[in-house]
C-alpha cells in the first residue's frame, strides 16, 4: 500500500516537472516575442519599400577580423 502511495507521488512529480519545463520553454513569454518581431517587420516592410545603397565604410581595415 505505502509503495503505491510513494510511486503516485513520484510520478506526479515528474509530470509537474515536466508541465514546468514545457512551459518554461514553449511559455507565453516566446509567443508575445513573435508577436512583437512579426509587428516589426511588418513595420519594416512597409517603411523600406525602396532598396537603399549601404555607405562604403572609409576605413575598412578597421571592420575586418583579426585586425586592430
């Protein structure tokens, strides 16, 4: 009888542990991020409608890697 009780128990745990986990990971906290990041590129396709030209940095040494 006592070994069935504390078997209930442990696998109750573990399914919270892993409800937590699950909502830890897949949480309301990443669906309003891609709410927000789909907003802002709507945002962003609307205002870049014309393709623009990035400026020719004026020492490009700098910007490379393993270079200081």
């Amino acid at each position: 009888m006592s070994l069935t009780v504390f078997l209930a128990f442990c696998i109750l745990g573990c399914d919270f542990l892993l409800y937590v986990l699950f909502q830890w990971i897949y949480g309301e906290k990443y669906r309003k991020h891609s709410r927000r990041s789909a907003a802002r590129r709507e945002r962003h396709r609307k205002e870049a409608q014309e393709p623009r030209v990035l400026p020719f940095p004026e020492r490009p040494i700098e910007h490379r890697t393993g270079y200081f």
